[in-house]
C-alpha cells in the first residue's frame, strides 16, 4: 500500500491519500478540508478513489466528506457509530473554528473493530480505538507494517481527552492494548505532525511508554 500526505485545514491535519500500487484503487482517508490539494495529490499519483475512510468525527478530519462523497459519488466508510454526535455538529464545529461551511453526512458504513476494509486488492483491518473520541477507528495494512491512527497517537503525545466523551484510561488502553501488540515495526501516520512507529513510542512517549505506564 502507498500513502501521500497531504496537511490539510488551519490544523494541519494529516489527511491521506493511500492505493494499491497494482490496482491504483485508494481512498482519501480524513479529509477534513483543502479538498483541491486533495484531489492534486490524487492526480499526481494516478489514484481512482473508490471510497472515504473516516477515523473520527472532528471537524479537522471530517469537514469535507460530505461535499468530496457528493462531488465523486464516493461511499464513506467509518468512523464507529460512537461518533455520530460528532458528525452531527461538523456544521456547528466548522463555523466555531473558522472553516468553510461544512455538513453533516450518514456514512455508507459505520465500522466496528475487528472490521476489514478492502481498496481493490488491499484489505485494512478496523481497531476500535476510543478515548479521544469515542467512535474513533484505526486502519492497519498489516503487510505494509502501516497504520493511520488519527488522533489517537502522535509522534512524543496522545490525543486529547478534554472534549465530550472523552476518556483518558480508555485512550491509554486503546493505546497499550490494541495498538502496541501489533508490534514495534509499525509505522503510522497520525492526525497530526511526523510519522512514528509503535515501537519508538513504547520506549520514549512520556505518556504511553513502558516506563511511563510501569510496564518496563
Ligand atoms: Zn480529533
Ligand atoms: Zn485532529
């Protein structure tokens, strides 16, 4: 599986663009806005989106989805339907930060753990990651080693718990009991700032170490 990058909103969110090398299928995964940057890196890559992929609700990764679904006839896939109240105030959310007008959508599909998600001939395995938000999900292509975690994991942090139905012990677990066993090799791509992979933040993330949660 391929993926590009593209940071998008006044967040600099990590919106994605990720493909099959052999098919070029792919998906736009969070696009929470800048939608023609999106669809550049899209052209440059020679990509034929076939789906959405959602990992939460927030307005920094989501506010686009709606009019990017309607304008390519995409289906949407994720988050869990945990985040629906989410979705539901994007219009509210993208007038409060600034962001163009944004709409609430229905997802073809709500995911839940355990979930795969095919893009051509690839298949991504769904983990049910709440804390940050409630419905939020991870994608995981195992044979690439990739993951693309949203917020809940950053480079040296985690997500925020601060926000409504957030739940800092439940983000901690997601954290040390679905993501890590995946193993130490995994890259992944978070919402937010560098690639990491699980293993550099087991030994050194000052919240979710081994050290840090008494597991060294
Ligand atoms: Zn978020
Ligand atoms: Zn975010």
């Amino acid at each position: 599986m391929k993926c590009a990058i593209v940071p998008v909103t006044p967040f600099q969110q990590n919106c994605s663009v990720i493909w099959s090398e052999t098919t070029k299928e792919g998906a736009v995964v969070d696009p929470g806005g800048d939608p023609e940057r999106v669809l550049a890196a899209v052209e440059t890559h020679d990509v034929r989106l076939t789906k959405i992929l959602i990992t939460h609700g927030h307005v920094d990764h989501a506010a686009a989805t709606a009019d990017l679904a309607e304008a390519l006839s995409l289906p949407i896939e994720g988050p869990h339907k945990a985040d629906k109240f989410w979705i539901d105030a994007l219009p509210e959310a993208a007038a409060r930060y600034g962001f163009p007008p944004a709409r609430a959508f229905t997802p073809d599909r709500w995911l839940v753990g355990g979930d795969t998600v095919t893009l051509g001939d690839l298949t991504l395995d769904v983990i049910h990651c709440p804390g940050h938000t409630p419905g939020h999900v991870v994608f995981l292509h195992r044979p690439s080693r990739l993951a693309l975690v949203g917020d809940v994991l950053f480079q040296g942090s985690i997500g925020r718990t601060d926000f409504p139905q957030g739940d800092h012990e439940a983000l901690i677990r997601s954290i040390r009991d679905r993501l890590f066993p995946l193993g130490d090799d995994i890259v992944f791509v978070p919402g937010h700032g560098p690639t990491s992979t699980f293993g550099a933040e087991r030994r050194s993330n000052p919240y979710v170490s081994d050290l840090a949660v008494g597991a060294a």
